[in-house]
C-alpha cells in the first residue's frame, strides 16, 4: 500500500514496520492462514487549526497489491465513526483523505485512524495502517487572568523588596509554543511607581520606600498578561493593595488649654470632653487613645477616661466636690497611644493640655454627723424629761440658713421635739415590755430642713434604749399546792417563779422560807433544782387540813344560781365524776379533799355511765361538773374490789385487778397486813399506793386509784364512803330530789 501526500512536500521516506494494529471483521479469517509483511509506515500528516478551505485533501493512499477489479479503501476511528462524526471521509476507489470540519485544537489536538485495503470479494489486501492526523495550534486564545481582582496587604513603611502577592493568568493555547508564552506587566499604578511584578511569575513587591498610610492607604494597580512573549494577545486585571496601619503617629490635643465647669456634690458626673487627633487607623490600637491627669488632683477628685468612638477624654467626678472647700482646679492631662510608637516615630509637642474647672455652688441638704443617734432611759421616765438634743449642720457655709426638726416617726407617741432646738423629750412613760420596743430599743425618726427655695432635708435615726428597772416582784407558780403530810412519801412540791422585768433583774431566783415565821423552818425545807425552780419538802408530819371555797354567784327566783354561772374550783383540786356537787339556790358549794393523790376513773365504766344518762331525754353534762382527779366514790368499787379491805385474801394470792390490761398478769407482789380496824385503813391503802408505784410490771396505762379517809361530821352527809360501801343497797336518795331539778334524774337514778 503506498501513500500520497500532495500538502505536504517534505514527506519523509517509507519505512518498514510489522505488527497489524487490527482488522474489519471480515479481514479476520484471512489472517489466521497467511501472514501479510507490512513493507510501509504512513507519517503524520498535519493540518492547522481553523482551516477555512473545506473539504481540504490531506493524504491519499494506495495499495501495492491492486487486483484486476479494483482496491477498496476505508478508514475508521474517531472523527469518522466515532465522535466528533464527519470530521474525516475517504474515497473508497481512488483512496483520498478528506477533511470535512473547521478543527480546534483546544478541543482535540490529534486523531488516530485505522486505513484499510480490501479486494472486491473483502478480501484484506493489506493488513490495517495507522493514520494519524495533527491539528497544529494558531494563537486564537487570549490569556485569562484566574480573577479580576486580586486584593494584598502590606504595611506601611515597609521595605523595597517587600513581595505583597503574587497574580497568575492561563492561556488555551499550546504551551509547548510562544501561542502560550505568557508576560505580566503593570499598566497603571497612580500615586508613583511604589511596587512593581515580575514578568514570568507575576509576583508583585515593593519598589522602594514611603509607603504612608496616613498619605495612601490604598493601591490599585492595572495589571496585563500577553502571550506570544508579550508581543501577543493580551488581557488585563486590577491588584488592590491595602497599606496596614502601624503606630507611626502619636495623638495631639486639638488646642492647650480646656475650660469645664460642674456642680458640686455631683458624684460621677461628666465634667467635659478634652479633644485629641490622631492620624493613623481610626479604631485600631495605633489610634486609641490613653489620658493622665498629671498635675492639679492630688485628692483623686477627677477622673479621665477614652470615649472609644470618637477618641476624646472625658473628664468625670470621682469624689464629691465641695463648693466650699475649693471652687477652682487646673489639671495637667496628657494623651498617648495605648499601643507604644513604632521605632523612629517622631512624639508630638502637643501631647499635653490643661483643663480648668470651676465648681459651681448648690443648695446641699443638711447633715446629721451622728445618724443613728444612740441614747438610753430609764424605764418609767416622766414625761418632760429630756432625752437628748438631736441636730443637723448645713454645708452650705456660706449661706445663711435655718434649719427646723420635725418628728417623722415616732410610733408610740412618746416623744415630743423643739423644732428649732432639736432637744427632744418624752411625753409619756416609757414602759417595758411595749409592743413597739425591739430589744429594748425604741426607734424614732428626726427631720432636718432648711429654708432654701426648693428646700432640702435629711433624716435622723433616734434609738432610745429603754433600761430595764427591777420594778416587779417575782410570782409562785404555782400560787397553791398539795402535799403528803408525811417525810419520804412524796411530801415535796415543786415550786416556780416568774418575773416580768428583763435581765438582769430576774432569774436566777433564791426561795426562802418566810422570816418572819422561823417556825416554819422546823417543818418545811426549800432546796434549789434550778435558776427557776426549787423544791419545797416536809420534814416532820404534818396534820391534815381540809379546805372549802365557797363562789357566790347571783340568785334566780328558784333560789338557784342565775343560767351561765357555775361554781369555781380552786387551783389543783377536783372532784369525780360520780361524786355530786352540791348546789344549792344560790351557792355552789365545791368540797376539796386534800388528799395525796388523784384517781382515774377506767374509760369502760364512764362509757357504761354514759348510757346510762343517754337513757333520759335530755344531756344532764351541764347539771354535772366532772372532775378526774379525787376517788372515793361508790362507782369506784368497779376500779378495785373494795371488799378486799374488809376481807383480805389469803396471803401469796394477791387480789385480782380489774383495770388490768386482757391476758396481762399481776405479778405477785409483798404480802400486806391487813386492816385491823376503820381506823387503819389510811396506812393501808398508802401502802398499796407506794407498791403499785414500786412495781415495774404495771404498764405505763395503769393507774393506781387513791382512796383516803375523808372524816365525820359532814352536814350534808357523804354521797359515798368506803364503809358504806358494803350497804349501798341500803342507802335512801330521795332527799336528792328535795335540792331542785337538776338532782332528781340522779335520785332517779341511784334511788328505788
């Protein structure tokens, strides 16, 4: 097969090659029988891009093996049948190449294709060549900048050589050639040639010195890119160059000399504004300001500090000023930056001012020096005594003016005031206790005012300690009491005091036995248990007493006391429920027993009494006084056997108790001697009492009841006894009826 190229005159010679790169389909049963030499290389055949004679011949090729019919050629591969499709085409009886397209080299700079031979019958002739076609670049692309601005920083004063940023442009075009050989240079730069770029790498630096940010702060430079070495196509791009600040400039006050006034006692108020200038960056460190007050304060009156937005120096108060005391002042101030100045960087002369101020006089509201005012009275002082003279200044010295004292508080109305002297006295008695004392303190207000338009005031604080006098004698508590008249048997009483004063004039407290009665002294001790308390005990035994109060109350027509009065007991003495007081017309009549003990009444007979009176139609409770502290009535033999006293068990079998708790055991207990006689009895039932009290076993529930021996010669006869209690059946209640409505249901009840 052999080629011809009429474009290209300078074709270099055939040359052998071997090796099939491929074949149609219908080459392939061929080659498996014979092996076809390849005796030709086809070269490259080159074409440049944007060819505008089109279709445009580019090769034609020949096989050596013609055969009588005829050769037919074809050739495959991108461009053909492959895409881009229509690129390429041959003519299949004479074996010229076409080109059929405008080509681009940016898009494809090369094509590969497969030339074939075949007889007419597709008989491979020759085995497949290679085909490849070069589109050569033309400089059809500019140069491209990667952005249109660049943007670099650098600060100010920096040195020549100082590299800032670095610009970069690409180019389409091939960059084996000078179509992508590229140079950078700057157009424009305004405000003198202060940088300049490398042309290769595009890097832009300083070019000499005085770069001032104060003078420039910014730089924007007109960059190109040509290809072709420079002498080519070309494109441009803009560079901004941002100058940074540094402390080059020190802050100078605007003028020398400030002039402020303000009022006096105006704490922390704004004074003035002291103005400075500074040229470097408004904002930054390089520009804040820092002010000192150098000379003129040497109380610390005033203070000075940066206003950040606008850089001045505000002049406040730190310390109340007095007109007064000093109406002028002439402060040195001075300013700096609050970052130190670059090396080099020349101080202003105008960093330092002075400020004059004058303080203005105002009306000042008076003054207690003392506040609170502490003083102290006797308790129960008389009225118009003089507590103290309580009284403001004016700091207003140089005006004249009257101050007046009113009382603004004064709860308990104890106080009166001069309203000119400011002496203050009391009205009332100042008595302690008082619910408007604290702690003994009473608490009163004072104001002060002057007579100036608009008048001003102050207020006082005035405690008055109210001093405690022994002026109350100590109480028994109780004031009356029972005892066991005999040594050792519980004859003590504990008695107590209180005392209305305060400390130190009251507790602790010393009991005594009356001194005009040394006597007593041969009966009766008192043993101090406390700071309150002492214990009052028999020494020797002592006789009963039995004591009556009467209460007299108003007399209705019945001969009865009015509706709404009741007879009154004495302090620690009862009756119980089953025993009766005795009402009659007009008095009640209240028997107390003096007795060494109370007696509990079981809850179970009180209930079973309970219905019993719940039988009648009406609530007989308001008729009788119920009293649980004093035994010895008939319903107390359900409590205990009282036939044991009269007919004692045998001894090591102690009587059963009925109050004791179900299934709980009475632990045998020291056999007693029993009675011998009525008169014996007391002796008796006091040592039952002392063994029920000695016994661990009784539960904390159990009560012993005390019976005792109340006597003869009662007027009104016993509504119960011990000895009567065998022949209680016996026993006539019809005279209850004779004593008014309220004993008949209980004749009623008790009687046949």
């Amino acid at each position: 097969m052999q080629t011809h190229n009429s474009f290209l005159p300078n074709v270099p010679p055939l040359q052998d090659a071997s090796a099939a790169l491929g074949s149609p389909p219908g080459w392939q049963h061929h080659e498996g029988s014979r092996r076809v030499k390849r005796a030709w290389v086809i070269p490259p055949i080159s074409i440049s891009e944007n060819h505008k004679r089109i279709p445009h011949l580019l090769v034609q090729i020949k096989s050596d093996k013609q055969q009588p019919g005829g050769v037919i050629y074809s050739i495959k591969g991108p461009g053909v049948d492959e895409e881009p499709l229509g690129i390429f085409s041959i003519d299949k009886f004479s074996g010229k190449v076409f080109l059929n397209a405008t080509l681009d080299r940016e898009q494809n700079d090369r094509f590969r294709l497969k030339a074939f031979a075949l007889d007419l019958g597709g008989t491979t002739l020759e085995d497949p060549t290679d085909l490849e076609i070069i589109v050569v670049d033309q400089n059809d692309n500019r140069p491209l900048f990667r952005r249109d601005v660049f943007t670099g920083r650098v600060v100010e004063g920096a040195a020549p050589g100082t590299c800032v940023l670095t610009v970069e442009a690409t180019d389409a075009d091939d960059p084996e050639t000078d179509n992508a050989a590229l140079r950078y240079s700057i157009l424009q730069q305004g405000h003198g040639d202060m940088f300049r770029i490398n042309a290769s790498t595009g890097e832009i630096c300083t070019a000499r010195d005085g770069l001032d940010r104060e003078a420039v702060g910014v730089y924007n430079l007109t960059l190109q890119a040509a290809d072709m070495s420079g002498d080519g196509l070309t494109t441009t791009a803009t560079a901004v160059i941002y100058l940074e600040d540094v402390n080059d400039n020190a802050p100078e006050f605007t003028k020398e000399e400030f002039s402020m006034e303000v009022e006096e006692q105006a704490a922390g108020a704004e004074v003035g504004r002291v103005l400075v200038h500074d040229k470097d960056l408004a904002g930054s460190p390089n520009w804040a300001a820092k002010f000192t007050i150098l000379e003129g304060d040497p109380e610390g009156a005033f203070a000075i500090h940066t206003d950040p937005h606008t850089n001045d120096g505000v002049l406040s108060v730190a310390k109340p000023l007095d007109h007064e005391v000093r109406d002028r002042f002439q402060l040195t101030v001075s300013v700096q930056n609050q970052r130190p100045l670059e090396a080099g960087a020349a101080s202003s002369p105008r960093a330092v001012a002075t400020v004059r101020v004058r303080v203005r006089d105002v009306n000042e509201a008076p003054v207690f020096r003392e506040n609170p005012r502490r003083v102290s009275v006797l308790e129960g002082t008389p009225p118009g005594t003089a507590v103290t003279t309580y009284t403001a200044s004016d700091p207003d010295t140089r005006r004249l003016q009257t101050l007046t004292y009113a009382l603004l508080y004064d709860p308990a109305g104890w106080l009166q005031l001069d309203p000119r002297s400011g002496t203050v006295r009391t009205q009332r008695e100042l008595r302690d206790p008082s619910a408007f004392l604290q702690g003994g303190w009473y608490i009163a207000l004072l104001l002060a005012r002057d007579d100036a338009d608009p008048p001003l005031s102050a207020t006082g604080t005035l405690s008055i300690e109210i001093v405690e006098v022994n002026d109350h004698a100590p109480q028994l508590q109780p004031p009356s009491g029972a005892v066991c008249g005999r040594p050792g048997r519980g004859g003590t009483l504990l008695l107590g005091a209180s005392d209305r004063d305060r400390p130190p004039h009251g507790a602790p407290f010393h009991f005594q036995l009356s001194p005009q009665h040394p006597q007593l002294a041969r009966n009766w001790s008192v043993t101090r248990f406390n700071v309150t308390h002492a214990v009052l005990a028999v020494l020797a035994e002592l006789p009963q007493q039995q004591l009556l109060n009467v209460s007299v109350c108003p007399c209705g027509r019945d001969g009865l006391c009015e509706d709404g009065v009741l007879a009154a007991a004495s302090a620690g003495v009862g009756v119980a429920l089953e025993a009766l007081v005795v009402i009659v017309g007009s008095a009640v009549l209240l028997l107390m027993l003096a007795l060494l003990g109370a007696a509990q009444v079981r809850s179970r007979r009180r209930a079973q009494r309970r219905g019993l009176l719940q039988r009648w139609g009406d609530d007989v409770r308001d008729n009788v006084l119920n009293y649980d502290e004093q035994g010895g009535g008939e319903e107390d033999q359900d409590a205990y056997d009282l036939t044991q006293l009269r007919h004692p068990p045998p001894r090591g079998r102690p009587p059963l108790r009925r109050d004791a708790p179900l299934r709980s055991a009475t632990p045998p207990g020291p056999s007693r001697r029993p009675p011998r006689g009525p008169s014996d009895i007391e002796d008796f039932i006091n040592e039952g009492l002392e063994a029920a009290d000695s016994d661990p076993s009784v539960p904390p529930y159990d009560t012993a009841l005390i019976y005792d021996y109340e006597g003869s010669g009662s007027a009104g006869s016993a509504l119960s006894s011990i000895v009567s209690s065998l022949t209680d059946g016996d026993q006539d209640y019809d005279y209850l009826r004779e004593w008014g409505p309220r004993f008949r249901r209980l004749a009623d009840l008790y009687g046949p």
